[in-house]
C-alpha cells in the first residue's frame, strides 16, 4: 500500500506597505564623517542640495553650515 503525505497550504502574506515615488526622491543622503582637530565638529557630505557637498555641524548639535557649494 502506498501513502502519500500532502504538505500544509501557507497562507499567503498580507502586502507590504506600498510607497510612493516621492518619499525615495525626498530624501537627504549623509555620508562619511570627521571630526575637527578641537573635536567641537564634526565635517560630513551630503546631497541636501540636490548635489553633494560638505558640511560641518557642532558635535552637540545644531545647524549645518556648508564648506562647499
């Protein structure tokens, strides 16, 4: 006699949340980070602008304020 074992449906998964184009266009890439000698900055790149550029910022915080343009 022969038997055969049928495995268990998987129930399908609910859909992943759907974005729209504009939260990835929208967005503010940073990369890389230094800090200044006196550690009171910190310099980094970022395409806040559209194109990338440097920055410095206060280690505690606050404004950037750009070194490039």
């Amino acid at each position: 006699m022969v038997t055969t074992a049928t495995a268990p449906v998987a129930e399908a998964a609910p859909p992943g949340k759907q974005y729209a184009i504009a939260d990835f266009i929208d967005t503010t890439s940073i990369f890389g980070a230094s800090f200044s000698a006196d550690e009171k900055r910190i310099l980094f790149s970022s395409n806040k602008t559209g194109v990338w550029n440097a920055y410095t910022m206060p280690t505690g915080g606050g404004d950037w304020s750009a070194v490039t343009s």
